[in-house]
C-alpha cells in the first residue's frame, strides 16, 4: 500500500509535465503562430511618410478592373509609382504595355531578354533588336533577369539556360544597355538559409525548405560564385547600372554587400521582400541602410495590399519591437522596426529611384 501511495504522488508530480509534453510532441512548426506577450507599442502606418517609387513589383493584377483597384491602393498608402518587371519580350510585353498604359507615369514597365535561339551563333542580333523595339514601346529597363545557379531563368518567352550574367555571350546586350540607358534588374542566388539543410539547426527552417537550393547538379554555382558573376558583370560593363535584387541575397551578411557597393558606383540593390530576413537585426541593418542611404532602393515583389505596404512601413519608419508577421513573411521570428532617419527614408523611398529613372 505504501508504494502505491508513493507511486500515486510521483504520478501526480509529473503529470503537469506529461500533458506539456503532449502539446510540444504533436504541434508542427508551420502551425506556430506565437503573439508577442510584451505591451510595446504598436504603430499604425496608414501611409507613407513621403511618396513612394516602388522599384521591384510584376504585373500581378489579372484584369483591367484589379488595376483600378491597384491604382487606389496605390493613392491610399502612398505610393506614386510602380516599376513592373515585366520578364518579358514581344507580343507578351506589348500586351502589357497596352494593359497598364491606362494609368500613365504610374507603371513604368521593364522588358526581360529574349533568348530565342541562344545556342545558335550570332543569335544577339535578334535579342538586340526585339530589346530596342520593346525600348521603343515604352521599355526602359531589363528585369527582373534570374540565376539561381543553372543561368538566367526569367526571361519569356525563352530563358538563357546555361547563361550567367558576365558570360562573353552577354556582353553585346549589356553594350546595348548601356547605349540605351536601361538599368537592369537582376535577382542572383537565394539566402543563405536556403542552401543549409532544413533541420533543427536551421534558423529559418520554414522558407529554408520551401525555397531550398539543391546544389547537387554538376556545374551549378553556389551562392558566392554567384554574387561573384554579378560582381564581374558590374565590373566589366561600368557604363550599365545594375540593381540587385533582394539585397543581392546576402541577407546574412550584408557586408558583402557592401564591399560591392564600396567598389562599383554603377552598382545598386533593392530590399524587395527581404524585410522578413533584415528586421530581425535592427541596430546591424539600420546602420547599413544609413551607410548606403545613397545606393538602396525600396521594393515590394509581394504582391499588392494595404497589409502588404503598411507592413514595410511600420518596419522601416517606427521603433516597435517583438511582433510577427508570419503570414506575410513565413519566418517565425520576431521582427523590430528600423526607425530610419527622415532623410534617409526620402532617398530609400524616392529620390535614390528617381535618380536611375532619370538616366534614361
């Protein structure tokens, strides 16, 4: 009878632990949505705190009557212009051309390279004359171009497969760019995040293995061979400017980065749906932002919604700290407003933008 009591108490001593136990053994990650215990503040951004040229958007609206609806929400936040990185080439980007042309100076569309033929020898005749008969439709800009690590993956209606941005192949379009004026827009690699396994150690598991880059193809670059070809390409063509994508996607440390734009003044970057992966380090990525206050661009490439662009703004313009936004991000840690200077805000939101539109 005595070991049963003492049995009965032990029970009754772990069972608070077991019923824990339960829940933490069952409950999956992806169902993880915590809500911030602290009672900070928490800032509404309803609009802008100056006019906004977004540099990094695509022409998700489906129909004449979503663009009405894009150009108002537009109106509503603050938001005096949209740069739609079209991809594209021909009768597709003149149908768009035709599609947004509604709404004059407040879409600026940007054509992609038409690789037709790329394995054929003297195939840059035809890409040059389909990229300046779509400049003459209205194109000022190439983008958003793409390398993940097998070559260019954007473009329509053909890709450059096998094609990295400082290849010799490339050299007579980025001529052309240059002769043109058209800066080009250009996504290399992913995070970091993406290229480590997707277990327990992995600090941002989530979009880790949804956007996992599977290095194990011959002949695929990795994320610093990549950066790398960029780097070459903004080297050997000084009279191009080039907008890197995401941060060039090097998130985890933006310091290379910045040696980049240290170096090369025809170089810029965009912080197009990057704010989940920089907001976590506010201190570090406010005063990276400072430093090259004159060399970054604002960007969404989320699509469109008042959520959407209030969220960027509550993350660049206030000081509130510890909240989530795992919908829109899909990360599950905390993030914490930059509270970046007036003056810097100016130039990340317009000035630095209108500074690459004047060129051409």
């Amino acid at each position: 009878m005595r070991q049963l009591i003492s049995l009965l108490i032990l029970l009754s001593f772990f069972a608070p632990d077991s019923l824990s136990g339960q829940v933490s053994n069952t409950l999956l990650l992806k169902n993880y949505r915590p809500v911030s215990i602290y009672k900070t503040p928490h800032t509404n951004v309803d609009k802008a705190a100056f006019p906004i040229i977004d540099m990094h958007s695509h022409p998700y609206a489906a129909s004449d009557k979503e663009i009405d609806e894009w150009v108002k929400m537009m109106d509503a936040v603050g938001i005096q212009k949209t740069l739609l990185l079209t991809y594209t080439t021909g009768r597709a980007f003149d149908s768009l051309v035709t599609k947004y042309g509604r709404y004059p100076g407040r879409f600026e569309l940007w054509c992609g390279f038409d690789y037709t033929g790329y394995h054929t020898p003297g195939w840059q005749r035809h890409a040059i004359a389909e990229l300046e008969r779509c400049y003459k439709k209205g194109a000022r800009g190439v983008g958003e171009l793409g390398d993940k690590g097998e070559g260019e993956l954007y473009s329509k209606p053909a890709p450059g497969v096998g094609l990295h941005i400082d290849e010799p192949q490339l050299k007579p379009l980025l001529q052309k760019c240059a002769e043109l004026k058209m800066p080009i827009s250009i996504h290399v690699a992913e995070d970091r995040w993406m290229y480590e396994p997707a277990d327990s150690t992995n600090d941002g598991m989530i979009n880790a293995e949804k956007w996992h880059v599977n290095m194990n193809k011959p002949g695929k670059l990795d994320h610093d061979q990549l950066v790398k070809s960029l780097e070459n390409a903004v080297r050997d063509n000084p009279n191009v400017t080039f907008i890197a994508c995401h941060l060039a996607n090097c998130c985890g440390d933006l310091s290379q980065l910045g040696r980049l734009l240290d170096k090369y003044p025809n170089l810029y970057a965009d912080i197009a749906a990057r704010y989940g992966e920089i907001s976590p380090v506010p201190r570090y990525t406010r005063a990276f932002i400072t430093k090259y206050q004159d060399r970054l661009v604002y960007g969404t490439d989320m699509g469109f919604s008042e959520k959407m662009y209030r969220v960027t703004f509550r993350i660049l313009e206030t000081a509130d700290e510890h909240f989530y936004e795992i919908d829109q991000f899909y990360y599950h840690w905390p993030l914490y407003g930059l509270d970046l200077p007036k003056d810097v805000l100016l130039k990340l939101y317009k000035t630095n933008a209108e500074k690459i539109l004047s060129i051409n």
